[in-house]
C-alpha cells in the first residue's frame, strides 16, 4: 500500500508537515510571546492597527433599474425592507437575514458600490448596477476609520508578533542555506509522482 502513488504522496506530505511543525515547536521556544511583547508590538506598528471606514448595509438585489426604482420608491415610502428583502432579493443569503450584509470596510468593496456607500450618511440609497444586478441599500450605520485599542487589537497582536518570529526565522534559514529549487524534483515529488488528482 506505502508504495502506491497516492499513498505515497500523502505519507511523505505528512512526514514534511510533521517535520516542520516540530522544527516551529521547536524554534517557538526562544519567541518572547508575552503580553508586554504584543503589546509592544502593537505600540511600534501603529499602520497595521487600523480600524477601517465601514458601513453596515442591507441590500435587495434585483435583475433591473425598473424593480430596483420600484423598490427604491416603495422604500422611501415607509415599506418594510425586510420583508421586501425576503421577497425580492436574488441574494438568498442576505434576503433570509432582512438583507443584513453586515458591515463592509472601504477597500474591501468594489468601487462601483463604494462610492454609492461611503458617502457619510445614513438611509435608503438610490438604485446602484453591478454586475451582479441591481441594488437597492439601505445604510444602517456608518464608521469612520480610526486606530483600533489595544484590547481590540490584543488577538491580532499576538499573531502578527508570532508571524514575524516566523518570517525573521525563515529569512535566517535561507541566509544561511544554499537552497536550489529544482521544478522537475518537485514534479515528482523526490521520486513519488503526484497522482493527477493531485495536481
């Protein structure tokens, strides 16, 4: 069985996973990851705490401008927008939750949405195409952006701290070996060709 290809492949995957999380337990000893480190951390990367602007958004997605006016209209007019979202939207994921998309940060969102969205006010927007369709949004809250606290950053500190124990640890074993990355050896594995399926 240990000979057959994708037996194969998979034992010596597993063995190279093994290898390197022990070689990590390993080098993670000498990692200061403490509190005061984190947080020291934080501290000098103030850019990588950053709080972006958001927006938290309900939509109704519809196939045209003349449902999505319809909509718009019957909306500013007092009707339910969840209901209507249940109803109406083709996004069956938000239409089950009253259209709630929860909140979506400036640079995450598509521009052709963004600037529709991020216009620092609150309510029922006029009809915006997508590619998707046609939405209708209803802007429920607005966020500006701005420096996170530590005890919002607290997790992510420690992350980014152990990432770059990880990255300087890499860096060193690449100084120090003269590593060659030879692409017909990693075709086959060392020897046990990768099954198709695989690939």
């Amino acid at each position: 069985l240990q000979l057959t290809p994708r037996v194969a492949y998979e034992i010596k995957w597993s063995a190279n996973r093994a290898l390197m999380s022990a070689y990590m337990e390993q080098i993670s000893k000498k990692w200061d990851l403490s509190e005061g480190a984190a947080h020291k951390y934080f501290k000098s990367h103030p850019d990588e705490f950053v709080m972006a602007e958001a927006v938290h958004v309900r939509h109704i997605l519809v196939d045209t401008e003349e449902e999505a006016n319809a909509l718009y209209l019957a909306l500013t007019s007092g009707a339910d927008f969840a209901a209507a979202a249940a109803e109406k939207s083709k996004d069956d994921a938000s239409a089950q939750n009253g259209g709630d998309m929860g909140w979506l940060e400036r640079g995450l969102t598509p521009a052709v949405l963004a600037d529709a969205l991020f216009v620092n006010r609150k309510g029922i927007i006029k009809p915006v195409k997508s590619e998707a369709g046609w939405h209708v949004f209803d802007v429920v809250d607005t966020r500006k952006a701005r420096q996170m606290t530590w005890d919002e950053a607290k997790e992510e500190a420690f992350q980014r701290l152990q990432r770059q124990y990880m990255t300087e640890a890499l860096e060193n074993i690449r100084k120090k070996s003269s590593i060659v990355i030879d692409d017909a050896v990693l075709e086959d594995l060392g020897g046990v060709p990768v099954p198709k399926k695989a690939q």
